[in-house]
C-alpha cells in the first residue's frame, strides 16, 4: 500500500539516464490519521519509502533519519536524507491521499547544477569621474557554471567570441578566482565546475572585461549555492576583488551608478544615477591593449589644489548634464585634470579622433577606463557621424578601430533564463 501510494509521487515511467546530481536533503512527510501505529507498520513505511525512493533518487540509506511525531489527531513519519543524484528531471508532485487515510507531502528545494550569468560591460571615469563613475553599457559577457563531480581536475574551460584564444583557462582564471572567492567567504569547499564563457565585451580595452569576470564569477557562485548573498553583500566582496568599484558597481546593478566609499565603516555606497534618455555612448575601440596596471602608473601619486578644485568642479556639473541632457554642460563637464592628461599619451592618434569627434558633433569625448576604447556622448541624429569620424580619424594615423553605438543596459548582471 505505501509503495503505491509513493509511487503517485513520482509519475514517471522511465528514470532518465542522465542524472542531475543535486546535494540536498530532501524531507518526506508521510501523516497517518491515526494518534498510534504500531512498529510493524513504521518499518513498513519506513521500508517503503525507501524503496520507492531508491528508483529515481540515488541515497544513501545510512545517512536516512527517521522521526515519529504525534499529535491529537495524526502521527506523521518525517523521513530525511541527502540527495546523491536525481534520475529524472521531473518535478516532484506532493500529494494528499484520504483514500488510504494517510496524507503525504514532499519538502526539497535542488540546488541548481548549473547556471548561465549575463555581466554588462561597462565606461568607467566619464572624464573627471576617477575611481567612482561608471554606467553599464549594451554589451555583455556570458559564464556558464556547470557543477561536474567526476571532473578530475576543479575547473575546465570552453571560450568563445573574439580575443578567446587571449584567456586564461586554468585555476588563475579570473573569473573562476571570484567564483572560488565567494565560496570561500562562506567557508564552503568549492565544486568541480565547467565553466563555458562567451565573449562579446572586448578584453584589456577599458570597457570593464574584468569586471564581468569578477562579477560573474560571484553570481554564478551564488546562485549554485541557492543564493545566501544579496546584492550589496556580492558588491563588497567584488570591489575588494577589483580594487575599485567604478566597473563592478554599474557591472553588477546597471544604469548608470556613483560609488562612494563610507570613511565611517569602510563599506560602499552606490547611488543610481540619472542618464537622459537623449544621450547615446559611442565607443571607438582600437585594435591594440592597454593595461590597466600600465595606465595607473603614469598617474601622479600627489596633484595641485587646483587640479583637485578642477575635477570636482566638473564632476558636479557632469552629474547635472547626464541628468539634463544640456549639451553645453557636458562639453565642459567631461574634461578632466587627474587622469587623461597622463594616460592619453599611450594611446595613439588621441587628439586627433577628439578632433573628429567633436567636429562631426559629440559634446564631449573622453577614455573609456583605462583605454584605450575612446567614449564620446553625443545624440542619436548626430551618432553615425560621429563614430565614422573616430573610425576614420584612427585609420589616418594607423590604426583599425571599431565604432559601436550603445546604451545604456538598466539591468545589471542577470542570469539567462532556460
């Protein structure tokens, strides 16, 4: 009796043949309608849910525990054990039998297996913004996490997209460094994974490539683990990973964002920014690298009073423009005495693409990050112009660019939907 009445559980005919290994405990509930039972039927339920559970879930007997409660109208069997493998994807359907006089109820919640991230590229600075402005742009990274525990080594690649041949594909892997990180900030040993990415945010040209590696590592982590984090949570530890949270911040929550960090408690505010819907972000990216480790050193360590008045100056007139849209505002808003005036000199033909730029109609043109892709705000009738003005500008001087007009992604990183 109580193996066919487990059996309406589990309404499959077949138990798949590939399994989806899933490490949770799964509680069974099975509620007699009457205050006593006797020890031979216990072991009978007891057997029985055993041996229906064994067809389509791989357990391990021994590591079952069994419980009796009773109240004034039931005594319920609670029984409980670790899911080694589900042979079949089916959902588990409770039910609640009067038929037999005994009710039944399944609680599990299976951990994912694997999980797919999508991280948005990212600007950061927007001219005098440095170390704490950054928007999340329309072009994304993709990781794949697979959890394989027959894998023999902890991680394997595939890379897809272009520059894929460029990434690292062992444990040094930036993306599976963050991946491991969060699981060590839990205390928890981290699985055997496959780990699929696909490229679409160019790598090493200032368009925040590190950032989703950090960003998605941590958020398929996450997931994998049934999501223990929140947001802000994942944000600290993505910025104590980056280092600054210009990239990771918008990376991780979209739109447009400011970060700040708090001299009270040492954590990190981000405030959501305005971006006027007029504004388009053209980039122009070149076809050689620049470091961010090489574009930090060439900044001065100390500055002048001035430069320092200079760049908070714009930075709250650039907070204003992206708001409103004035075109003046951002002219004079993007420009910036800390950074540009150091880093612009590795990268080649600089002055004139802003030449181009600002001639066919961009109000402002400034490095995306570290460089070398140049950004320039412009609107959407004067877009076109000016990115084949950037390109061109480019090719004179010897260099292949590509020109891309963006958006602003509003999402942050997300996970793909099946």
């Amino acid at each position: 009796m109580i193996s066919q009445l487990l059996e309406r559980i589990f309404p499959w005919t077949q138990p798949s043949k590939t399994g989806t290994e899933a490490k949770q405990r799964l509680k069974l509930i099975i509620a007699h309608d009457r205050t006593s039972l006797t020890p031979e039927i216990v072991e009978m339920m007891r057997k029985g849910i055993l041996e229906v559970m064994e067809k389509y879930v791989e357990i391990d007997p021994s590591e079952t525990e069994f419980s009796l409660h009773s109240d004034e109208r039931t005594t319920a069997l609670t029984a409980s054990f670790p899911i080694r493998r589900l042979k079949s994807k089916e959902q588990v359907i409770p039910i609640d039998s009067e038929e037999y006089g005994i009710g039944l109820s399944l609680e599990t919640t299976v951990k994912p297996q694997e999980i797919t991230v999508i991280v948005p590229g990212t600007t950061a600075n927007l001219g005098p913004g440095f170390d704490c402005l950054g928007a999340a742009l329309s072009l994304s990274n993709k990781f794949k996490f697979e959890i394989i525990p027959e894998q023999e080594t902890p991680v394997t690649f595939v890379v897809k997209g272009k520059d894929a041949e460029t990434v690292t594909t062992d444990s040094s892997n930036l993306a599976y460094r963050a991946f491991v990180r969060l699981y060590e900030h839990l205390q928890q040993t981290p699985p055997n994974v496959k780990m699929e990415i696909e490229l679409g945010v160019p790598l090493a040209r200032g368009l925040g490539s590190s950032a989703t590696a950090i960003v998605g590592g941590l958020m398929g982590a996450n997931a994998l683990v049934d999501t223990p984090l929140s947001l802000p949570e994942i944000m600290e530890i993505a910025i104590a990973l980056e280092g600054h949270p210009d990239n990771v911040v918008p990376a991780l929550l979209g739109g447009c964002r400011l970060a700040v960090q708090s001299s009270q408690n040492k954590s990190n505010l981000e405030v959501p920014l305005f971006w006027h819907p007029d504004i388009v972000p053209v980039v122009a990216i070149p076809d050689f690298e620049l470091s961010t480790e090489s574009a930090r050193k060439v900044i001065p360590k100390e500055f002048s009073r001035g430069d320092a008045i200079f760049n908070i100056s714009r930075l709250g007139l650039l907070l204003k423009g992206l708001e409103t849209g004035n075109k003046d505002w951002l002219q004079e808003a993007m420009m910036d005495k800390i950074h540009q005036p150091y880093r612009q000199k590795l990268i080649k033909g600089y002055e004139e693409v802003k030449f181009a730029a600002m001639k066919a109609g961009a109000y402002g043109m400034v490095i995306s990050g570290a460089g070398p892709t140049l950004l320039a705000l412009t609107d959407a009738t004067q877009a076109e112009s000016v990115a084949t003005a950037m390109k061109s500008a480019w090719e004179e001087v010897g260099v292949k660019a590509e020109t891309l007009l963006l958006s602003l992604d509003q999402q942050g990183a997300r996970y793909e939907e099946n």
